[in-house]
C-alpha cells in the first residue's frame, strides 16, 4: 500500500516540529514532505526524524510562504514528486516584533477578563508590518495568502473523487472579528495584523469547505494553545512562560474523519488545573457570506498577482 503523505510548512522548529515527531509517533510508515524556507535547518530535522523513525520516509522542500515565486517553484516540484497529497498542515506564521501594551496587561489584570486575556492575548500585543517583494503585507502574505496560493497551485494533488485529502491550518485563539476587515483584508491600517490574520484563515477555510468538499477537500482550522516557540519568545522571555499544553490537537485531527467535522468549528488545545490534556470545540465567530465574499477577494488577488508576476518574468 502506498504512504500516506504528508505535507507540513513551517516544520524546522516550534509546533511544525513537535508535530513532525508526533505524527511519526503515531504512525512511523507515513511519508512526511517538510517544507521549510530554511534548507540547512529542514535538513537537520530530516536527519534527526529518521534517527528516531528509520521506517519513515522523510523529504524536503523549500519554499517561502511570503515570496510568491518560491510558492509557484515548490508547488512545481512538488506535483512532479507526488501523484498525492493526505495531509496538508499549513502552519508557518510570523507575528513580528510583538510588543506588549503594558498598560492593557495591568488593566486586564485586575479584570474579570483575566483568563481569557491570558488564554488570548486578546488586546495585548501589537505588531510591526512591512510589505514584501510581492507588494504584499508580509503577515498576511505569511500566514495566509501564500498558503492559499500553494493549496490553488497543488489542487490536482489534493482533490480527488476517492479518499479525501485535508487541509489542517494552525489558527489561534487570538482571531478576531474586530481586527479583521473585508475593505482592509491585508490589514495595512491596522495595529493586529497577526489577529487578523488568523480570524482570515478561519474564514478561508470555511469558504475552501464550501467550495471543495465536493471534490474531495476538506479543512480544518485549529489553535495549538500556548506553545513555547521562537514565536513566543518574541513577545515574553523564556522563563516567563510555561508550556500549558503538548500536541495532542494536532494529532486528534490528523485520526478524525473529515466529513464528521464541523467547518464552523475550531478545535481548541485545552488543559484541566490537573494537567490531562483533551480538545476543545468552539463555534467560530464567522459567517458563510463574509468567508465567500472574502474567498471571492483572494481569487481577484491571485489573479492580479499572477498577470503581475508573469509581466515581471517576461521582462527579466
Ligand atoms: N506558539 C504559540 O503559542 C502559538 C499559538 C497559536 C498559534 N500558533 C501558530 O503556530 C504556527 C507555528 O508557530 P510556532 O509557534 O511554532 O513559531 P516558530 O517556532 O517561530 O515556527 C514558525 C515556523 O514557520 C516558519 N516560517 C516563518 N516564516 C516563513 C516563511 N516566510 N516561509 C516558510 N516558513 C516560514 C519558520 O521557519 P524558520 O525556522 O525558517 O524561521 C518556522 O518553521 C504559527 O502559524 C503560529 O501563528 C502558535
């Protein structure tokens, strides 16, 4: 029988990473493709996977989710490797420069809000946005409009009329609806980039349910909880922090059938105060003709971008 295959954006360190291994855990006879922007580390992590899993078959290939020329030269690749994708895990992300509001951390503080601040970040941290090569914002070109380009361009590898395939994007709690907005879907205006891009791939996954399930494709979007990673150490030094929650989430969506999922719902990390770890579903503040209309904006960006990238080929 042929491995099942899996690929994974952002595996050379923090959640891609511990998923890689658990993954292997739970079934050391899956092909897994990391694909990373970082050859020498995606290298490391090849070889120290197959250390521990030599059963395994474990691949690489490079690709920058914010510089889309790279997106279009994995995705060739990638469909010259493989005749199918299982699993895709769209988990790369940046949140950067994070910076603390120091004065909302007090006032939360001492707010009956105190845990979901915490278990949120709602309204504590802003962060610094630039635009890319692509004349992008770079936070949303990260954690959103490259994945997106990559599953358009990998299409032939993921929709299929016999077993399904999934699409398993990392979204956080920290999405909301008040920091997204259609007329600004990039968020160049705005202070939370990083909120608003995640509440964008809550929406795009519905809409991508909506378009897809039909020809095979499902997807699910879910939140880590709080992991300690190179992402969070950006905002609070090491020892502030405390892992709350290991990965069972990921894996627990990785053994559900994907019709028995619910596509309005996120699935939650989530820990009792005597640390047995167990999965939490929550009903995402979404609605299906916002996600439509903005799967509608992301198909007229691609186009655009696509005429754009094509004139600057001919021109070089
Ligand atoms: N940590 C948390 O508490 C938390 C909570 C909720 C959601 N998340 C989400 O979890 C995901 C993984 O983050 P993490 O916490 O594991 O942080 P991390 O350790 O910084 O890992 C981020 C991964 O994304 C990769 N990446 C960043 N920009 C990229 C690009 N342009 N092209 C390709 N790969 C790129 C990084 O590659 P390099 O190694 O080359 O930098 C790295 O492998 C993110 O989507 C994040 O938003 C994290």
């Amino acid at each position: 029988m042929a491995r099942k295959v899996v690929l994974i954006t952002g595996a050379s360190s923090g959640v891609g990473l511990a998923l890689c291994k658990r993954l292997l855990e739970e079934d050391n006879g899956l092909h897994l493709c990391l694909a990373c922007r970082n050859m020498s580390k995606a290298d490391a992590v090849r070889t120290a996977l197959l250390a521990s899993y030599p059963t395994a078959e474990v691949t690489t290939v490079q690709v920058d989710v914010s510089n889309l020329p790279s997106v279009f030269q994995a995705s060739k690749e990638l469909k010259q490797r493989f005749p199918r994708l299982d699993y895709v895990y769209l988990n790369a992300g940046i949140m950067p420069n994070p910076q603390l509001n120091i004065k909302a951390l007090f006032s939360g503080l001492f707010s009956r809000k105190v845990i979901h601040m915490f278990s949120t970040a709602e309204g504590l941290l802003t962060q610094d946005d630039k635009v890319t090569a692509d004349g992008l914002q770079e936070v949303f070109e990260t954690n959103v409009f490259g994945h997106f380009i990559l599953i358009e361009e990998l299409e032939p590898l993921l929709c299929h009329s016999d077993s399904p395939s999934r699409l398993i994007w990392t979204s956080s709690r920290n999405a909301k609806k008040s920091n997204f907005s259609l007329e600004d879907f990039q968020h160049s205006k705005g202070q939370e980039p990083y909120s608003s891009s995640k509440y964008a791939i809550d929406l795009l996954s519905l809409a991508l349910n909506r378009n897809f399930n039909q020809r095979g494709l499902y997807s699910s979007v879910l939140c880590p909880g709080t992991m300690l990673t190179n992402l969070t150490y950006g905002i609070l030094p090491p020892f502030i922090w405390t892992l709350l929650m290991p990965f069972i989430l990921l894996v627990w969506l990785f053994h559900q059938k994907p019709e028995s999922l619910d596509p309005l719902a996120k699935y939650l990390s989530s820990t009792t105060g005597f640390g047995r770890n167990y999965v939490m579903t929550q009903k995402m503040d979404l609605d299906e003709d916002t996600a439509e209309k903005f799967y509608q904006k992301l198909l007229e960006l691609e186009k655009h971008i696509r005429v754009t990238i094509h004139k600057t080929d001919d021109q070089s």
